[in-house]
C-alpha cells in the first residue's frame, strides 16, 4: 500500500506540475511583453515610481503569502488524517485570523504607511498626485487578495491544481487586456494602471470564491466552526510564519527603498527589471514546489516518514534543475537578452540581473527543506534563527552604501548571506525532522554542484567560441538548454531515476505510435 500511495503521489505531483508549467509558460509569455509595454508606456521613471509606491504595499504582501502557507499546511494536515470537522473548524479559524490581521494591516497602510509615501518617498513633485493614487489602489488590490487568500490555500491543499492554473490563466490574460488598453487611454497612464489592475485582482477574487463555496463543503459557512485549540495553533504557527516572511519581504522592500532614497529612479528601475527577470526564472522551480508541499504534509501528517524524505531529496534537486536549465543562458547571455527583451534596458540591469538571479538559485534547492520545517509546526527556532539573519542583509547593506560602496554591493551582500543561511536551514530541519544530513549531501548538493559546474563550463564554452549575431546567439541559448538537460539526466539523476524517465518516455510515445 505505501508504494502504491508513493507511485500516486509522483503521478498527481507530475500532472499537478504539468498543468502548472502550462500556466507558466503563458504567464511568462505574457508578463515578458507587458513589461515591455508598460516600461515603455509610463517611461523610465513612472515605472519606478509604480515599483516603489507599490512596493510600499507589497511590503505587506508577505502577510498573504505567509498566511497561505501557514493555511495550506493545516489544510492539507487535516486532509492527510481524513478528518473533515476538523478541517471545517481549521478554515474557519484561519479566515478568523485572515480578517484580525487584515484590519491591522490596513490601519498600518492608511497611517505609518501613508505618512512614509508623504514624507519619505523620493518621488517627482510632478507625479506626487499620481503616487497618492496609486498608493490607495495599491491598498485596495492587497486587500481584495488577502480575502481570497484561505480560498486559494484550500484548492491547492486539495491537489485541485489545474483549477488554480485556470483561473491565473484567466487573470493572465485580464492583464494582458490591460497593457493593450493603457496604451490608447486619454487619462493619467499611472493612475488608470493602478485602477485596471485593481479591477482584475477584484474579478480573480470573486472566481476563486465561487469555485470554492460550490465545490468544498468546508468552504461553504453554513456553521460558524471553532475551536481555541486550533486557533492557539494556528495563531503561534501563523505569526512565527508571519515573522520569516516579515524580514524576508523587509529586507527587498527596504532596500530598494535604501537605494531609492540613495540613487535616481534609473537606478530602482534597474533593480525592478532585475526582480523581473528572478521572477521569470523563479516560477520554473514554484511551480513543481506548489505541487510537491500539500503531499509532504500529508505524508508527515500520516507518519509515512520514508515516502516525506523521498519527496524531499528528489524535490530539492528536481527544484534546483527546473531552474537551472534556463538560468544557464540568462547568466551567460544576460546582454543580449535584455536588449532583445526591452530594447533599451536600463543601466546596471545586466549586472543586477546575473547577481539576483544567483542569489534565486541558492534558495532553490531550500524550498522542500522549508517545507520540511512547516511540516513538524515548530517555527520558533527555524524564523527566529533565519528570520535575524535575512534582516542582517539590510543592516548590511546600508552600512556598506553608506561608506560609498557601488549599489551592486547590495547584492554581492544576499548572497554570502543566503550560503550561509542555507547551511543553517540544513541543520535546524535535522534538529526539527531527523534525517541523514551525509544522504542529503548525497542526493542533493553533489549532483547539484557536478551538474552546475559542467554546464557552466560547456555552455560557456558554446557562448564563447560561437560568432556573435541574432542566429548564433539562439543556437548557443539551444545548445546551453541541451547541455544543461543532458548533464542533468547523466550527471544529476541516479540510475533508477533515469531508468523511470526513460521507460515513462517509451511508453508515451509507443502509446503516440499505436494511436496514428
């Protein structure tokens, strides 16, 4: 049976991933162009007026994102355990705790929050109007997100995942709506952005709402569920999430807001095309995340302890790989790419992009571990202990910029950061979940490191001796993919692993062949 459950588990895991490389795929597809779009639309400094203004607010956002995992881990522990009272007491514990935090965020927004965008923000006297705007917009979008927040977190608990990348698709696509719009509007194009994508996160809302009150009876508030257990659970798991996300999110709000009071708005637009282009590369490795976090809780919640570090070593690696095969050309073709991309990409955006783009792909193989973490619930110890050290990047980098450092520094400073946390994320799930920290080095950072250091070098190598020009440049992109591919199935892969892909791979096309 728990073979049978685990070779489940890998299916619905590689269908669930499926679906979401499909919302990807067109959601960076989208999101490439509007960028563009809107870049050009609002000019250079609008759009780092939108970045910093909005960031004011995304600021808070770690509130959503923290609640939701915090949500999807209690979620998916009841649905692991089979216990349905108690999942409909957990989801009517969390919106309770959804709506106490919310009303809090939003007397912070409307008055420390609105003071700072007065009184702090380097904006342009000319555009101080629209900032004021955009600011209130900005709130209301985060606000409408934050209700939606326990209904999203229950469909992926429930593994419904192609019914979340339908419904991106669908906001997706109200956003690429927008770019089309903003260009031929008479109005302030600052103001009516805020104002459109106020509109669309409000219709994406409504929809999962729907979906959830028609589809899962613990959604439906038929009976008002509670429990002062589960709310002490809740509450102490929540706010020690809350804490992490909290110095996570302080640290990239506070120094682009450092650099921004230090620098032009050049210099923060280059910094927010460098966010872009993680952002990119980022959602190759989220995607397989989302879909391997509800079957690691459930597994710990269920006791199957074997099939949780299963998932965990081969979802650390597999997260690293999904990343890094794209990551490859974008470090060595960087110049080019943002050329291609935005035509006149602004200054410093290569270097900042190649540097935060390190960075991402040192946290990428963390994602399970981290989830490992919110498995066995103890959070005090592992926020506490990586929650200080994330805020110790600002400290640092204000110190450093201060002294007359380059604004790359910032950077320079997050990754020697982010190594070292790291190897503490390592040792405290060991203490949290005790496993065989030897195997993970086994499993996960020596194939990881064998696999990065032969690409780099074969694909440097193509980038290199490869004429430079618009055709060879999209060969050696190719041949990186290709090289980096290969050394993943040869290099990265055990034996039985490639053994599993090559037969899933014969079947499929024998299944293709027996069809025509």
């Amino acid at each position: 049976m728990p073979e049978i459950n685990y070779i489940s588990n890998n299916k619905k895991i590689a269908k669930n991933t499926l679906f979401l490389y499909f919302r990807m795929l067109l959601t960076m597809a989208v999101s490439i162009y509007t960028v563009r779009i809107v870049l050009n639309t609002l000019g250079v400094v609008d759009f780092g007026v939108f970045n910093v203004v909005g960031g004011i607010v995304t600021f808070f956002s770690f509130l959503s994102g923290s609640m939701a995992s915090a949500s999807q881990r209690f979620f998916s522990f009841e649905i692991g355990r089979n216990n349905l009272e108690n999942l409909k007491k957990t989801f009517t514990v969390n919106w309770f705790v959804y709506g106490l935090i919310a009303l809090s965020v939003f007397i912070l927004l409307e008055t420390v929050g609105l003071w700072f965008v007065k009184n702090q923000m380097n904006v342009p006297v000319a555009r101080y109007n629209a900032a004021q705007w955009l600011y209130q917009l900005s709130i209301l979008s985060f606000m409408i997100s934050i209700v939606t927040t326990p209904f999203m977190s229950m469909i992926i608990a429930h593994e419904d995942l192609h019914i979340y990348a339908y419904v991106s698709i669908v906001e997706v696509m109200l956003k690429l709506g927008i770019v089309f719009l903003l260009v031929f509007l008479p109005f302030d194009k600052l103001i009516s952005y805020g104002i459109l994508l106020c509109f669309t996160t409000l219709i994406n809302s409504s929809i999962y709402i729907y979906i959830c009150k028609s589809k899962y009876v613990e959604c439906q508030f038929n009976k008002f569920y509670w429990d002062k257990n589960i709310f002490r659970e809740v509450f102490s798991f929540t706010g020690w999430t809350l804490f992490g996300q909290f110095t996570t999110v302080t640290r990239k709000q506070a120094v682009i807001i450092l650099i921004n009071q230090m620098f032009n708005p050049v210099v923060v637009s280059a910094m927010a095309i460098s966010t872009q282009v993680t952002n990119f590369i980022r959602v190759f490795s989220n995607n397989f995340n989302i879909g391997v976090y509800p079957p690691i809780i459930k597994n710990y919640a269920s006791g199957q302890k074997d099939q949780m570090l299963t998932l965990m070593f081969n979802g650390s690696k597999i997260s690293f790989f999904l990343m890094w095969v794209f990551a490859v050309p974008l470090l060595l073709g960087m110049d080019d790419i943002l050329v291609l991309w935005l035509k006149t990409p602004p200054l410093h955006s290569s270097l900042f992009s190649r540097l935060a783009l390190i960075e991402v792909l040192i946290n990428a193989t963390s994602y399970p571990l981290m989830t490992m973490a919110r498995a066995a619930g103890k959070m005090k110890l592992y926020e506490l202990t990586l929650g200080s050290i994330q805020l110790s990047i600002f400290f640092i980098s204000w110190v450093f910029l201060s002294l007359g450092a380059p604004v790359y520094s910032v950077l320079l400073i997050a990754i020697i950061i982010n190594c070292i946390m790291f190897i503490i994320r390592i040792i405290i799930v060991k203490h949290l979940i005790n496993y065989s920290i030897r195997q993970y080095f086994i499993k996960v950072i020596f194939p990881v490191l064998a696999v990065t250091f032969f690409s780099v070098v074969l694909s440097g190598l193509v980038f290199y001796l490869l004429p430079k020009g618009f055709g060879y440049f999209n060969i050696s992109v190719i041949l990186s993919i290709t090289i980096s591919s290969l050394c993943m199935y040869f290099i990265g892969l055990e034996h039985i692993e490639r053994v599993k892909i090559k037969t899933f791979v014969e079947n499929k096309i024998y299944n293709i062949l027996r069809l025509t």
